[in-house]
C-alpha cells in the first residue's frame, strides 16, 4: 500500500470516526455552539479529504502515463488508482455515516 494511499484511507477513517464524536457531543451539549464547531470541523475535514482524493488520483494518472513500457510501473500506477478507489468508496460511505448520525446531516 502507497503512502498516498494511506493518507487518503487516514481521512476516510478520520471522518467515519468522527460520528462518534458528535453522537456523544450532541448528547452532553446544552447549546449549539459546540454543535456547530464540530459540525464545521467535520465539513472541513471532508472537502480535504476529497481534494487529497482528486490529487492522489491524478497522481496515479500521470504515473500511469509516464510508465510506457515498463509493466512495473504500470501495474505499481494501475493498484495505486485501485487504493484511490477503494479510499474513495471508504470517504463516501464515511460521509453517508456522518450524515446519518449528525442530528440536521451534515450538508
């Protein structure tokens, strides 16, 4: 597994796991204000995440077409784009999760 790779499942990992955070949060809050922090807190974390997606994925791209006939490199680029997708699958059903358990959704 890239290192890319593993930045990408961290975020994806990271925003699943802050359901919790706001499940708990939402049941000791008495005003919104600590609501609305982890809630804009759970937003940024999310666009970063899919920003470190689409440049991970791009850089997959240009490893695969600067590969030429080495099959190495290749197959390296081809389950590095694999990771990529994989990560992404894990961000969005991150997301579908957080948006689930947040009283109000997320977005």
């Amino acid at each position: 597994m890239s290192k890319h790779t593993l930045y990408v499942g961290n975020y994806a990992v990271l925003s699943a796991s802050l359901a919790a955070l706001q499940v708990v949060a939402a049941a000791h809050a008495t005003e919104g204000d600590l609501m609305t922090l982890i809630t804009d807190f759970a937003r940024f974390v999310a666009g970063g995440a899919g920003a470190v997606i689409v440049i991970a994925m791009g850089w997959r791209g240009l490893q695969y077409l600067s590969a030429r006939d080495n099959a190495g490199q290749v197959a390296e680029a081809k389950k590095g784009m694999f990771d990529v997708i994989l990560a992404l699958f894990l961000y969005l059903f991150g997301l579908v999760l957080l948006n689930a358990l947040m009283p109000g959704g997320l977005f």
